[in-house]
C-alpha cells in the first residue's frame, strides 16, 4: 500500500491547503514584473502565509533557508530568492511554492514571464504547461503511473525539448515528499503500479531548452541549473485520485 492514500476527509483538508497555495500565485503575482528581487517575492510568500495562519514547507527543510523557489532562466529548480537577483525584462522564472496548512501539504509552481520573452522561452513555458495538462488529464483509479511520463513525453518530444530525469514529483499530504516517485519521462517499472482512489501525489515535469542534465551549485548546495546554460521551464500540481477521476487541489475553491 503506497503511504500517500487519503481518506475523503483528509481530501478536504487537502483542498483547503490547495486553496491557499492558489490564493497565494494571486497574491504575489502583480508583483512579479522587471525590478522586483526574488527576495521581495520570499518577503511577499511568507507575510502571506503568515497572515492565512499557514507556513512555508520548504522553510527549514533539509536546511532550505527560504520559504520559496524562485528559479530563474537556466536554473531548473530550487533557486534561493535574493535581493541581489532582480527580474528583468526577457526573464522567465519559476516560483515553487509548498505550504502545510492544518496538517496537510500543498506544492505547485508555475512559470512568470518578465516583459518581453523569446519566442523559444515562451515555447518552452508553454509546452511545459500542456504537458502538466495532458498528464493530468490520464490520471484516473486503474491507469498505471508509467501513463504520466508517457504523455509527458508525447507532448515534450515534438518541440525538441528534454525532460529532467534528476528530479521527479512525488506523493504528498501529511508530509512534502513521500512515496511514490513520480516519473515525468516513460519507465517500464511503473507500467504496473496503478493509480488508486485517495492516492495524493504532485507531477511537476521541468523541460530544458538543451541538455536535460542538471548541475547542483557547489557553494549553495541547492541552486540547480542546466549543465549547458540552457532555458529550463517547469508547471506543478498537487493532485488527489477519486473514485471516478481526478482532482487538482492546487486551484482556487469556487466558493459558495
Ligand atoms: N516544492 C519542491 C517540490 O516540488 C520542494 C522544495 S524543496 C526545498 O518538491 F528544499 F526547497 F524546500
Ligand atoms: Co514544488
Ligand atoms: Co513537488
């Protein structure tokens, strides 16, 4: 039994810490323009946090010193925001945010375009986007896992773009990262394990410009970056498995 399956009341819990993430991208996104530093951006993460009674996730994790990602061009994930790294126009950069909000976990991260991007950076971001889209669109009870690196290629592959293999999504919930891994690229191993109803994972593929393979920044231990210095894109979901289908928890309620 995978450790990442939810009761439907934990679903619930779940959908608020979702929730929350998503009202957080709203908060801080008219901020995210030319002359902002993604120090700002951690200031604005975590007042907002604070203010909704949640925290940061990342904050403390394995010694992370900020309470978000904030990737920029060739870094592929764990930027560590900076006053000194101040967006600017051309720029596209990831913001990846995880909060636990009465217990449970929320993770996504979505692309910013700074002023004008180049054709090819837009590209990126948007096949990174369908991408996301297009595997969760297959997640039901019965499809096997191997069906979220199989799209995700399908729609990558086209474009000439690589897929990172160094990094993988992951189950979710009461904890940030458990069990299982989440493929964004086919592996046959996955073929037969089968997405179950209350199974909670994210899948958050990152696709490079060039090479998909990844170095880690020696001095901060975390920043990784593209090994040729190319573009890297990445989009993230915290998902749930129900009966019939699937659920995105890291969208805005409908409120009634
Ligand atoms: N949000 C990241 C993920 O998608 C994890 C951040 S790790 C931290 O799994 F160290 F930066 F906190
Ligand atoms: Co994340
Ligand atoms: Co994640």
């Amino acid at each position: 039994m995978l450790p990442s399956v939810y009761a439907p009341k934990d679903f619930k819990r779940l959908r608020a810490s979702g929730d929350l993430v998503a009202r957080c991208f709203d908060f801080i996104s008219p901020y995210v323009v030319a002359g902002i530093s993604t120090g700002e951006i951690d200031r604005l993460v975590a007042q907002f946090l604070k203010e909704n009674g949640a925290r940061s996730s990342d904050l403390g994790y394995m010694g992370y010193p900020k309470n978000v990602c904030t990737s920029v061009n060739e870094v592929v994930c764990h930027g560590i925001p900076s006053d000194d790294v101040i967006l600017k126009d051309g720029d596209i950069v990831n913001v990846d945010l995880t909060a636990e909000f009465h217990g449970f976990h929320g993770d996504a991260s979505r692309m910013f375009m700074i002023g004008n991007v180049s054709k090819q950076a837009r590209e990126l971001v948007q096949t990174c986007q369908d991408a996301l889209n297009a595997a969760i669109a297959v997640c039901a009870p019965g499809v096997p896992l191997s069906e979220i690196g199989k799209t995700i290629e399908a729609v990558v592959k086209p474009h000439g773009f690589s897929i990172v293999r160094d990094f993988v999504g992951h189950g979710i919930g009461k904890v940030m990262h458990d069990e299982p891994q989440i493929y964004h690229f086919y592996d046959k191993k996955y073929d037969n394990i089968k997405m179950v109803p209350g199974l909670v994972f994210t899948i958050e593929p990152m696709i490079n410009t060039g090479t998909y393979k990844c170095v880690i920044d020696e001095k901060d231990g975390w920043t990784t970056r593209t090994a040729d210095g190319g573009l890297s894109a990445q989009w993230e979901h915290t998902l749930g498995i129900t009966e019939d289908g699937v659920i995105i928890f890291t969208e805005k309620m409908l409120h009634d």
